[in-house]
C-alpha cells in the first residue's frame, strides 16, 4: 500500500480547502486533475478518501487521517527545503521575492533590475502583492513588509521609517490654507481608519466622500478632486498634480522590513539580493518623511 506524494499532497488540500477548485489554485494546477489525483490515491491505498457528493467532496476518516499525515510530511519538506536554500552558496537558481505592488512599481524595480543585471544566473521571481505569504512554507524566499510587527519568528532588518501626510490637487491645498475650518472632503483607505480619525480630530467639518480598499483608486480620486487624501510621502513623489496640505500634520506610517526564515536568511542568493537593498533604500530614505 503506497501513494505518490503529490497525490497525498492533493488529499491534503482538498481537505484544507474543501473543494476542488480550492485545491486546484493552492496546487496551481487544473480541477480535474485534483480529482484525477485523488482517485488515484484512493485506488493505491485501497481506500475510499471522500464521499462524492451533490455539493462537493467529503472527507471520510481514511481521507481526515490522510491529510494529517501528509501535513506532517510536508512541514519536514518545507524544513529541508528551507535548509538547503540556506546552505547553498550558489549564485544560481530561482530566488522569490513578495512585495506590495506599489513598491514593485516604484523603488524596486530599479533594485530587481539591478539584481538580474548582475547575477544573469539567478532567476527572479516577484510576487506583487499586499497578501503575507508563509515563508515557513516557502511561499517565498524573501519578503518586503510594511508593517511595525514583519514576524516575530523571522530574520530581518528594518529598511527605512516612513510617515504619511495629506495632499489634495491645488484647489483643495488653497483652501485649507485659506480657511481649515471649511468643510473638507475625504477619500480614505478602508484599512486606515484609525488614522483618518487621529487626523481629523482637530478639524471640525469633515465628510467621508470616498472608501476604497486600493490605493491607486484613492489616489486617482484625489487626482481628479473628489478630496483629499493621507498617503504615505514616498509615493507623492510620482504625483506632480498633488501637493502636500501642510496644515494638516504628517503621520508615522508602518516601517518597511527586508525579512526571510532564519533559514534562508543565509542563502548567497538571500544575501545578494539584500547586498542591493539595503543600500538602495538606505539612499532614498528622504522620500518617506517630510
């Protein structure tokens, strides 16, 4: 009695996930090759996994006991894995990087491009995104935060301090500087409600115009005068039709972290591409404060 481990991997988030299509995009691979995998772990085990029915696939104990298993399984692979990432001093092979696409789009695509100039052997891969990804699972191998709290239980080092202040298009800049105590209209990232409130707590004539879980929506609104927004500064400095309201004061926002596993943190291809990083955040630490 024996199984492939992609196939007890597949029974594994099946049951994660409950559904095939949620296996399938965990495994990046296709519906119908979940259920061709589980069948044909059923079949090697002489088991039935799951109970097929009208709205899905239902574990059976055999298919509960499985996953636990195979869960077992695959954090001693992620632990080898990690290990070997770590000792290898080989400027080759893939390396994984995650970071906010608004960092990706602007003071790190200069860095990737300096990186894959100078070590052509070594494939990059970036994951542009505002998700954390596990880096005990190797979701990636190194990752960019913004956030006071990158992970307790991982290596890493604090790449620049950075505050967020206010900017509108002129209109809006003239006016508050004419007269704040006239109605001002917001436009607000629904994750930064806190601090919508401490800035606004001295202003007595605020309307919430706009909310939207996508910066460059908030930006573009305030692009076109919907209202003013609060930003972090760095990304100001692309936006020559918005100006900074000084008379509503700048913010501390969340640091920006250069983070991995501890072990990872070692690998030649960790350490090289932080060789680019650091420096280069280092050298454009003005752009995040005012």
């Amino acid at each position: 009695m024996s199984a492939h481990w992609d196939d007890l991997k597949t029974v594994m988030h099946l049951v994660r996930g409950g559904s095939l299509a949620t296996a399938a995009d965990a495994l990046g691979v296709s519906y119908t090759t979940v259920a061709r995998r589980v069948k044909r772990a059923e079949d090697d085990l002489g088991l039935q996994l799951f109970e097929r029915l009208a709205d899905g696939y239902k574990a059976t104990e055999a298919g509960h006991t499985v996953a636990r298993k195979a869960s077992a399984m695959e954090v001693e692979e992620h632990d080898l894995m990690r290990g070997l990432l770590g000792a290898d001093q080989k400027l080759s092979g893939a390396l994984t990087i995650t970071a906010p696409q608004l960092l990706c789009s602007t003071l790190l695509a200069s860095v990737f491009n300096e990186f894959c100039e100078k070590y052509p052997d070594v494939e990059l891969h970036v994951r542009a995104n505002t998700e954390l990804l596990d880096l005990n699972r190797r979701e990636a191998d190194l990752a960019i935060r913004v956030s006071n709290h990158p992970g307790d239980s991982l290596m890493g080092r604090r790449l620049v301090a950075q505050q967020s202040a206010v900017y509108g298009v002129r209109r809006w800049a003239e006016q508050i500087a004419h007269d704040p105590a006239k109605q001002i209209d917001w436009i607000l990232h629904d994750k930064l409600q806190n601090i919508q409130k401490e800035t606004t707590a001295n202003t007595p004539n605020n309307r919430l115009r706009l909310m939207t879980d996508e910066t460059m929506t908030m930006i573009s609104a305030a692009q076109k005068g919907l209202g003013v927004v609060r930003m972090p500064v760095f990304l100001a400095h692309d936006y020559d039709d918005l100006f900074r309201i000084d008379t509503l004061p700048p913010q501390a926002f969340p640091d920006i972290w250069v983070v991995a596993h501890r072990d990872v943190w070692p690998s030649a291809r960790v350490a090289a591409f932080r060789e680019i990083l650091v420096p280069h955040f280092t050298k454009h630490r003005e752009m995040f404060v005012v």
